[in-house]
C-alpha cells in the first residue's frame, strides 16, 4: 500500500450505524488513543474479506462501546459496509488533498424514472446535494443515493487524481471557486438535440492543423458514407501525415459528431451553423414531410445526406468566407434553431468553433443573456481552433461558463476528433460559482 508509511495503529472495531454524522465517524476515547488519533484524524475502515472499504474524520464519544465504530449513514452506505460488520481500523496521517474538480455520475434508481432532462434537473438540485455530502470525504467509485433526485450518485473522476486508498474532503464553494464540479449519466444514454456553430472566416483556410492517430475515425466515417463519392473524396484528404486546414478540419469533426449522433439512434436533432460577416444556417428537407427545415434528424436514412451536405457546405464556406467574425448573429440564429427544434424542454448541446475572435455584430454575451435566459436546458461548450494568440480565450472561457459548459482549445485532427466524439454522447453540466 502507498500510504502504509502514513499508518501507525491499528483496531478491530464492530460498525454501528451512527445515522446522520455530518459525515464523521465516533470512536471512544480510549479507542482514539489507541491509534493515536485526535478529533480530526482520518481513519480508514476495511473489511479484509471483501475488500469494502471507507473513510472518515473522527469524533471522540463516550456513547460508543471501545470495541465500536459508530459511522456516519451516507459514508457507511457508500462503503458497501453494513452494522456489526467487523472492521480494521487504521490511523491515516496523510496530508489532505485539495480538490479541483469533481464529476458526478447520474443513475436514476428507478427504470420509469425521466433520464432526458436529468442532468439538468440535477443543475436545479444542487443545493440539496451539497447538504448531502459536502463536508465528507470522497474518493472515485464512491457512490450514495440523492433522494431529492431519486437517482444513485457515483463520483466518476476527480482533479488531481486520488490512487489507492486515498481521498480528499469535498467542498463545494472551494470547487466553484476553482473549476466547478459537472454532472452526466452513467448506464444509461441521454437524448439531447445539438446546434453545432462553425467559424468560416477567411483565415479557417490556413492550413495548419495536422493529422494523426485518427485512422480508425476516417474509416468509420468511410464505411457509414457508403459509395458516396463526394463524401469518399473528402475524407480521403486525411491522409496520417499530412496538414489539413482549419476549415476541413472543423468539417471532419462535424461528420463525426453527426455519425456518433446517428449510431445513438434516438432520432436527434442537429442543425449546423456557419458564420463569418454573414451568418447562413443548413437546410435539410425532412423524410416525414419533404419540408424544409434547419436540422437534420439523426435516423439512420438520414445519414448519407447529411454527411454530403456537411462536409461540401463548411468548407465552400470557407472559400467565400470574408475577414470578419460575427459570433453574435451566430447565437441570434442559434437561438432561433432551438425554438425550431420544437421541444424546448429537451435538453440541448451549443458548440462554437473559432480561431478568431468576433469582430462584427452584437456582442456574443449580450446575446446570450438577452436570448438563452430561459434555457434551463441548454449546455454550452466553446473549442478554439488553431494558434491560442488569436482567439480571443477570455470571451470563449465567459460564454461557455454562462452556458454551464466548458473551452478547451485544439491543435491537431486527434484531439479535435476526440472532444467532437466525447460532446456527441455526453450530455454534461458543469456548476461554477456565481461570481
């Protein structure tokens, strides 16, 4: 064990479910003494025959026998340990780790329960989950119930990682202050509809973004386009090695969003965006109705036409795209998409792509707060493409956390493909602090 150096006792105890602790575990005094431990030490409980383990910050009682462990309901419940369970009790005398980052796994515990808008029904909640475990100490794979949200909890990753037996003491206004903390599904998929907005200003020609490791995705996207030989001739342009631009980069990534969206098979909605001086949305005719409309419905009779008209329309684009950037009109158009979608309820993905900065039209954050305040729904993530020094970062950090999603910035085919593959499965929402 990597912590053994950091024990020097130990205790076989009986476990006692003490209800609500606050998170702590009650030992006698004499027990306390026995390990060492003051008010405040850490002491790991285990049970060697399962495995089960948990952790726990101390309180010395009079109320609980020496021979006793008296736990808190929630931190027993996610060790898999149960009353008169025999554990062995150790001192743990690490320095606690801070935690920057914390993703929370969502399980609805019964089969009838509403999955489509449970991660943003979770962004509501927060408060009643923070009275919950905030306080306790965590670790990854830990699990508990949320009854507020009739849902199971598991903490699915954490910043900076916890190895072993090691754990960290979870605060939430710590956490808000840093990075924030985000929610998704686990086990189960959620349905979402998407807006994907793509920068074809003129310098999306430069051809500087290279290609790598990303063969397995070419011929995935090669196989679902079939005999299609205008959709064959562009991905054919991803050769391992080479250097593509900006803008057949960003066209690479839209089919693949758009091909993982239709192995969903949940019928989703994408509509796709361009922007530069001129702002232009994709038409797709509906197969139901032959109408015209500004998304395409992910259905598997609908991928070969979509995969065409995406991967010629964003890089034409480019080729007439102008020296301005109008990321506002973008989201004023964006928004007009959502009301579109017909379901506003239904949770929705924003993705803009740049490697600029807006230099025309309203500003994108006014529009947001003018157009989205009732978006409840509505996640928002930012991907800067190219070099960082001209993106404009602060402004894509401030529209992707007023959108309760994130920026990440890309330079190369594989990492732009990844992010695409991980937002087009993954619905998430990620709570910061206010200020």
């Amino acid at each position: 064990m990597a912590e053994a150096n950091a024990i020097t006792k130990k205790a076989r105890l009986e476990i006692v479910d003490g209800g609500d602790l606050k998170g702590y575990a009650n030992l006698h005094p004499k027990t306390a003494k026995a390990l060492n431990a003051e008010m405040g030490s850490i002491v790991i409980f285990e049970d060697a025959q399962s495995a089960f383990w948990g952790a726990a910050e101390i309180r010395k009682s009079n109320d609980v026998s020496p021979d006793q462990i008296m736990i808190d309901t929630l931190i027993l419940e996610a060790s898999l340990l149960m009353e008169s369970d025999t554990v062995e009790v150790t001192l743990y005398d690490k320095d606690m780790t801070a935690l920057e980052y914390v993703e929370f796994g969502l399980k609805p515990l019964t089969e009838d329960a509403n999955t489509d808008d449970l991660v943003t029904r979770a962004a509501k909640r927060v408060k009643s989950l923070e009275k919950i475990i905030d306080g306790r100490l965590v670790y990854p794979g830990m699990s508990f119930n949320w009854p507020d949200l009739n849902a199971k909890v598991e903490i699915t990753s954490v910043r900076p990682s916890l190895p072993g037996k090691s754990f960290a003491k979870l605060a939430f206004e710590a956490l808000r202050e840093r990075t924030g903390y985000e929610f998704k599904t686990i086990g189960i998929a959620t349905p979402f509809n998407a807006i994907l907005c793509i920068d074809t200003s003129g310098s999306m020609k430069t051809t500087d973004v290279p290609v790598q490791d990303i063969a397995h995705a070419r011929e995935g996207l090669k196989d679902l386009a079939g005999d299609n030989p205008e959709v064959q001739a562009f991905l054919d342009r991803f050769e391992d090695g080479s250097m593509v631009s900006r803008a057949e980069a960003a066209a690479m990534a839209i089919l693949l969003y758009l091909a993982e969206k239709v192995g969903r098979g949940y019928g989703e909605k994408v509509g796709v965006i361009t922007f530069e001086k001129e702002v232009s949305e994709m038409t797709f005719l509906s197969s139901d109705t032959g109408e015209v409309q500004p998304f395409v419905e992910c259905t598997g009779r609908e991928k070969t036409l979509g995969l065409q008209i995406i991967s010629t329309h964003v890089v034409d684009k480019v080729e007439e795209g102008g020296t301005l950037t109008d990321m506002g009109s973008a989201l004023i158009k964006a928004h007009e998409i959502l009301e579109a979608f017909g379901d506003t309820t239904k949770p929705t993905m924003l993705i803009l792509l740049t490697d600029g900065m807006t230099t025309s039209g309203p500003p994108p954050l006014k529009v947001l707060k003018e157009r989205f305040t009732e978006s409840a729904n509505l996640v928002i993530y930012c991907i800067g493409l190219g070099e960082r020094s001209e993106i404009d970062e602060e402004l894509m950090l401030a529209i992707s956390q007023y959108g309760n999603g994130v920026y990440r910035h890309v330079d190369n085919m594989r990492d732009l493909l990844e992010w695409y593959g991980k937002l087009a499965s993954e619905f998430a929402v990620v709570i910061r602090g206010s200020g």
